[in-house]
C-alpha cells in the first residue's frame, strides 16, 4: 500500500466518519425536537385535565348532596312514623273519651 493509497483510505474513512457524526446528530435533534413537541403536548394536556377537574367538582359534591338527601328522608320517614302513632294514639284517646262521656 502506497502512501497515496493511505492518504485516500485516511480521507475515505474520515468521509463516512463525518456522515455517522452528521446522521447522528441529525437523529439527537430529530429526538430532542420530538421530546420538546411531547412536553408542550404534556403541558397542554395537564391544563385541559386541570379544566375537566374543575369543570366536574360539582358532580362529586353531587355525591354528598345525594347522601344528605338520603339522611333528610330516613329522618322524615322516622317523623312520619312517629307522627302516624301519635295520630292513632290522639285518635284512640279521643275515642275512648267520647265513649266514657256519651
């Protein structure tokens, strides 16, 4: 092998060497503007979750609405219950005083 062909071995190999570096940075550019492109896609995505979040809370106070609901109808089937046993109970007294006095 001459020098010559030394020389233009050194250039050929420094050639594909420069095109590995050049397609590789091209790559870490391509990747470093996808991730940026992820991040921006991430923050929008978190806004518009943090809007839904807010925009559904009066669904989830709904829950506990729902349970006070329930709470105020036990208590008002308990006074209907009661208020019915003291009608009879009225009922039944002032039947018998009635009967006592007529």
């Amino acid at each position: 092998m001459t020098d010559g062909d030394l020389w233009r071995a050194w250039w050929l190999w420094m050639a594909v060497a420069v095109v590995v570096i050049v397609i590789a940075a091209a790559l870490l550019i391509a990747i470093w503007l996808t991730a940026r492109s992820i991040l921006a896609h991430a923050r929008r995505a978190l806004a518009a979750a943090e809007k839904i979040r807010e925009s559904t809370m009066p669904i989830w106070a709904l829950e506990t609405t729902n349970e006070v609901a329930g709470q105020l109808l036990e208590t008002v089937q308990s006074i209907e219950t009661k208020g019915g046993k003291l009608v009879e109970a009225l009922e039944s007294h002032a039947d018998a005083s009635g009967a006592a006095h007529g």
